[in-house]
C-alpha cells in the first residue's frame, strides 16, 4: 500500500496539473470508488460540478484538493478527498485518450485541456467530497488547528508536517505499551509511516521493532523521528518505492527507492552497515525486518 512518500509524489503531480481549474463535470463509473460518499455517486458528482480545486493537501497517506465555488472568494468548506488503498491511481492525461481497463471516476475541466482519472483495479481506494474541519490533532501548543477533511480529523499530523511536535510524541510513547514499530504504526499517534518505512526507520535508529516505547529514552525515540524522516525524504527524491505496477505518479511513472532499501525485503541479505545476514519475522500478518547485530531483540520484548 502506498505510504506518505508515494502519497506526496501525487500530491506534488496534482499540484502542478488540477490547482485553479474549474471542474466542469464528474462521471462515475463504478459506485464502490464513491463508497465512502453516503450521499451517493450522483450527490458526488454533482458537489463537484462548477467548483474550482484549490493547491492539494496531504495529512499521512490521505490527500485532498479543496473545493471553492468558481464565482466565489470565499475560503473553501469542502473538499475532494482521496485516499489511494492498494492500487488506486490519479492520473492526468489528454482528455481524448483511450479508457483505462480499471477506470474508476473521471473528472473533466472546463478548459478542455487535461483530465483527472482514479483508476483502481482492487477498489480498495475511494473518493468523497467532505467537509473541512479544524484538525485537533499533532500541532504544537498555542498552534491554530489546520483545516482538514473531516475524516481525517482523528489521524495526527505527519512527521514531515511543520506542525509536528517531537516533544509530544516522545511523551506519548512513553506512555504506551507497546512495541515500537506498532507505535509507528498508529495513525494516531503519527501519521504517514507504514510497514516499508518503520522497517527502514528502525534499521536507522538500530532499534529492534519490538522494543518496549515505555523503556525508550529521548535520545533514541529522536532517533527512531529521524530515521524516519530521513527515509521518507530520500523516497521522495526518487519518486518513491514501487514493488509493483500499481503505485504510479500522475503521468504514470513508477518510484525507485525500492533499489535503495536498506532493511525490508531484504531477507538473507546482508546488512549494509555490519554484514550480518537480514532477519525476517512475523509481525502482525505481514513481515518485519531487522539485522540481528545491529538492532538486537530486547530481552522484555513487545510484539
């Protein structure tokens, strides 16, 4: 499932390609893609309809585009929000192109030039037009709460937002028990970071992933914090990481971080920073993992 750096390729995409243009009308084409909207795939049409989509926005792995009356100054209440599943895609191409196989909603502009396209072939991803809410979550004290889709309100801010605060979630960890990859895990406690990149979190920080979060000391939750950081920022200057054909940015390009992946999937492997061969394990009916010198397993694990 694509993760907060595959999320920000799109949104950067979308950014340059949907930012100011009025849409002039949606076609559905399979209702389970508009699931999530209760109103209906007509009602989603429809509230899209002669609105104009503003700069998009991404909390975690959640993205929307804000919606304003095109006649209208007015801050926008609404937006299109977008959440990609497994194999969801937003694509931007010529508006006479062939259809694609799994093409789920099309969003055509009132200039006539490009269109906008979710394409799903698993159909786990969706689409809704929503409210914008103050987002209570992740900010700093004394912060104004940014306005976000309404439910997206619950998820915390993600570690490459501004409004991030480490102190916060140093204490928050703390205060858990658990281990620390699930803490990674929970959206929330921090948003955007999923299996690949917890993975790659820990291998930097040289914590194993069932380590206790209430045995962690500052330094070494900041560390777990840059770990992540980092690998997020360095995926998104290659375009992300891409096992299969499914995640894509809006041209349709695949990532390649997966070349640079220093912990998952590489079972066996050894590790770059000591030799040791890569340790897989279970973990929550996926894999993890960890180089058995460099991240040993606590003696009071939790898993």
């Amino acid at each position: 499932m694509p993760e907060l750096p595959e999320v920000e390729v799109v949104r950067r995409g979308l950014e340059r390609w949907t930012t100011g243009r009025t849409v002039a009308s949606a076609e559905v084409l399979h209702p389970r893609a508009v699931r999530r909207h209760a109103a209906g795939p007509a009602d989603f049409a429809g509230r899209l309809a002669g609105r104009t989509m503003l700069a998009p926005r991404r909390r975690g792995k959640y993205m929307w585009l804000p919606l304003r009356d095109a006649s209208s100054e007015a801050a926008p209440g609404e937006a299109l929000l977008a959440h990609l599943g497994m194999s969801g895609q937003l694509l931007i191409g010529d508006p006479g192109r062939e259809r694609e196989k799994h093409l789920r909603v099309r969003v055509a502009f009132a200039d006539g030039g490009r269109d906008l396209r979710f394409v799903d072939q698993r159909t786990f991803g969706h689409l809704m037009v929503c409210d914008l809410v103050p987002g209570a979550f992740g900010g700093r004290e004394g912060d104004a709460p940014a306005l976000v889709p309404e439910p997206v309100a619950h998820i915390a801010a993600d570690p490459l937002e501004d409004a991030f605060d480490a102190e916060a979630f140093f204490r928050a960890l703390r205060r858990r028990r658990t281990g620390i990859k699930r803490a990674l895990l929970d959206q929330s406690l921090i948003s955007g970071v999923g299996n690949i990149y917890a993975d790659e979190a820990l291998w930097r920080a040289r914590l194993h992933w069932a380590r206790p979060t209430e045995t962690l000391t500052r330094a070494e939750a900041a560390r777990a914090l840059e770990g992540a950081r980092e690998v997020m920022g360095a995926a998104l200057a290659v375009g992300g990481t891409s096992f299969d054909s499914h995640y894509v940015d809006v041209n349709g390009d695949s990532g390649y971080f997966e070349r640079s992946l220093d912990a998952y999937g590489r079972r066996d492997e050894p590790c770059r920073r000591c030799g040791t061969p890569i340790r897989r394990d279970v973990f929550m009916n996926r894999s993890s993992y960890s180089c058995p010198t460099c991240q040993p397993r606590p003696r009071r694990a939790r898993y």
